[in-house]
C-alpha cells in the first residue's frame, strides 16, 4: 500500500484540492500562503462555523498510516497547517501546531464528531518551526502522533468517529483563521499500511 510524495514533479495523482488557496507550488514541497480568515470548527464553545480551509486530500478505503513534515512560519494567533481526516464537514480530524504567539503555541488535535469540535492541547515553544504527523487508523479508531525528529514519536490522542463511512478524504492541510497569510511547506506525504494494534 505505501506511496511516497515530495511533490518533486506538483500534485501527485490522485490528490485534489479542497478548498484550493490562491498562492501555492508544488516542487521540492508543498508550499502554501493561506488565504485570510480560513478555518475548521464546528459550533463548540465559539458557535461559529467555519469549514473553508485549505486542503489537498486523497481518498481512502480501509486502514491506513499517513504521515508528513511540515515547515511554518505563523504570523497571526491560530495560524496552523497539518494532518486532515475527513468525512465530511460535520466528522472530521485534524493535528497540527496552532501559534498562539508570544513564547508558546500549541500542539494539539481537534475531532470533529457529528456537527460539534473539540481542541485537545499541549503547550510547545513557539520557536518550533517543524513538525512530523502521523495518524494512523484501525477501524473507526485513530491514532495521532507527532515526532519533533521523525524517528521519535509521541501519543497526542486516541479518538473515534462515531458517524458510519466506507471511504475517508486524507491529507494534509493549512490556514489563517485571523488576518493575514501564513507560509508554510509539507516536505512529504506518505500513505502506507497501518501498523497501530489493538494491543
């Protein structure tokens, strides 16, 4: 199952845009300048809406491991870019490094379950630059992981998605809930088999 990108020659097959960003290439990376004022959340404690970040997503069925790295530069509170699992705007997953500002920011997860999200956190420096990813999936269970060096992987959650689904959209993704742009580059993504058991 294992297929490796690093957008060497742009989108690889496959892979289609939601929510496409005005400012983006694809060579040596992924290298994105998010539009202003996009986000993912889902009525919690805010009750707002947002479903308009950007995403470059493949389809799949089955149990699966994807992983990236990602380089960022934040200027602006919740600027973010990171792992996406979706099914559809009410059930999705994301994992990334929403910047606070000042000295820390924070590394966390947010699982959207039939219309409502969460934001489960730890607080990182605000001087990390680059991060590794990984959610891996066995049945409707995830787990979500991120390494600081990409050999040394530690448990942000375990979660569930409770709405039914034969297919998920995967990827990864970017934005800048606030004013202003954010650059940001995925080095890679990589798609393979899920090595996460049940013990």
């Amino acid at each position: 199952m294992k297929s490796s990108t690093n957008f060497q020659e742009g989108i690889p097959p496959g892979f289609f845009w939601f929510n496409e960003p005005r400012d983006y290439s694809a060579a040596n990376g992924l290298h994105i300048s998010t539009d202003p004022n996009t986000d993912y959340w889902q009525r919690t404690h805010y009750g707002f809406r947002n479903d308009n970040a950007h995403a470059l997503l493949t389809k799949l069925a089955g149990d699966f491991r994807i992983t990236t790295c990602a380089r960022f530069e934040p200027n602006n509170r919740y600027d973010q870019c990171g792992l996406l699992v979706r099914l559809d705007e009410e059930n999705w997953i994301k994992a990334s490094t929403e910047y606070i500002a000042g000295d820390r920011s924070k590394l966390g997860s947010v699982v959207t379950n039939l219309g409502y999200s969460d934001w489960a956190t730890t607080e990182i420096s605000s001087t990390v630059r680059r991060m590794w990813y990984r959610i891996s999936k066995r049945g409707s269970d995830f787990l979500l992981q991120n390494s600081f060096n990409g050999q040394t992987w530690l448990q942000m959650r375990i979660t569930h998605m409770h709405a039914p689904f034969d297919e998920l959209q995967v990827g990864v993704y970017a934005c800048s809930p606030m004013d202003g742009r954010f650059q940001c580059t995925f080095e890679q993504i990589v798609i393979e088999d899920n090595e996460w058991k049940s013990q």
